[in-house]
C-alpha cells in the first residue's frame, strides 16, 4: 500500500486498514509532527517504508542523458516566463491541463507567460 497524500493522520489510517503482512510505503510528506500506532504495525507484522523517490544515481543518470542528447528536454517545456512572472507561473501550474514544465529564465524580464518557443 502507497501513502502519498502527507496528512497527518494518512499513515495510521492505512497501517489501520492494510491487510496482514502489508508493505506501507510512505512517499507523502507529511510536513507537521504525526501519531502512529505502533501496536498495528507489529500486530499485523507491517513493513513500513519511507522513501524519497530519487536517488542522487537518477539525477546524475538524467544528467548525462540530457548532455548527450538522448533526451531532449525542451518538448517538456510547455511556457516561459521571466523572474517578474514567477507568481503567474506558479497560478498555471495548479492546472495540471494547462502546462507540464514552465522555464524560468533569470535574463528575462517576461512577467506574463509565454508559450514555450521552439528549440
């Protein structure tokens, strides 16, 4: 079973109804203290896993991908938008339909956002 929502209270609740011998991988972060039972985890014998979900390979390995041309980054890039726009780039990502990877160029001074440009 999967945590990703980091409320508190999400990880007792699924130790709660996660069927004997479950593994609970917690990938939400929780960013306040949270309460768990730990009589539910060893009564039910529970695996609780805490991960990050990269590790210090992945970045190193997307790294080299992109400086050799495998991946090509830019069809990822769905706007643009200078420091002055940072705020306007934040309120269009809340909308997962409208852009995927906003670049925000520190020499620009675009405070409105851009469709992305062609590479």
């Amino acid at each position: 079973m999967f945590e990703c929502v980091g409320l508190p209270g999400m990880i007792d609740r699924i130790m709660a109804e996660a069927p004997f011998g479950s593994r609970v991988v917690v990938a939400g972060v929780c960013m306040g203290t949270d309460l768990i039972r730990p009589l539910l985890g060893i009564n039910k014998e529970l695996d609780l896993r805490f991960v990050f979900g990269y590790t210090p390979l992945d970045f190193r390995d997307a790294l080299h991908l992109l400086a050799n041309g495998t991946v090509r980054a830019e069809r990822l890039v769905t706007g643009e938008v200078g420091l002055p726009g940072v705020a306007a780039a934040f309120d269009a990502l809340a909308d997962p339909r409208s852009h995927a990877k906003i670049l925000i160029d520190p020499h620009s001074d675009a405070a409105q956002l851009q469709q992305a440009r062609p590479h």
